[in-house]
C-alpha cells in the first residue's frame, strides 16, 4: 500500500511517471521504509499500464464488492446472544464478589 500511495502522490504533485527513487524519497520523507521487491513488483505490474485506467477498473471491481455498515448483521444470531450473556454473567460476578480485603476500605 506505501508503494502505490507514494505513487499516486507524486502523480497528484506532477509528477507523470514516478520512478522508483522518487517513491523512495516521497516514503523517506515521512520515515517510512519501501522494500526493493515490492518496488520492482509493482512497477512490473503497472509497466506499460495507464494508471488512471487502473484506479477507474479497481473502483468498479470494488463496487460490487457487499458491505454492510451494520457489523451486527454479519454475526450470526447464536453468537450476538451467546456475547450478550457472557457480559451479562461477568457483571454479576464483579457485583457478588465482597471479599475480606477491600481495596478502598469498608463501605460505611
């Protein structure tokens, strides 16, 4: 991901044909590290290739991709319920316990 958002950074700075010490430099200026198989992998990748057309062809493979704003509607209902009771059973217990030893003294 740091390689294409270096990429895709030096072409919004003006950059029409990043190369691989600029993506280096652009990373390097924020203290992040690039790894020189990853580099060679995606410039192999996008050789060639009009990135614009890439982004446009991801954006609509990630259009149907499903998802879900509600995390709730992904988890089976076995699971919510059995998640519900088990807090419902850790509250009792930190309620029952008065031990011999009270940490802020007797409640008084």
């Amino acid at each position: 991901m740091k390689v294409i958002a270096a990429y895709l950074l030096a072409r919004l700075g003006g950059n029409t044909n990043p190369s691989a010490d600029d993506l280096k430099r652009i990373c390097g200026a924020v203290g992040a590290e690039i790894d020189g198989d990853r580099l060679e992998l995606f410039f192999s990748q996008v050789d060639g290739k009009n990135i614009d057309e890439l982004v446009a062809s991801g954006k609509e493979k990630l259009a149907l991709v499903p998802s879900s704003d509600d995390t709730s509607a992904a988890a089976p209902p076995a699971v919510v319920e059995e998640t519900t009771e088990e807090k419902v059973e850790e509250e009792e217990e930190e309620d029952d316990f008065d031990g011999p030893f009270s940490l802020f003294g007797p409640d008084n």
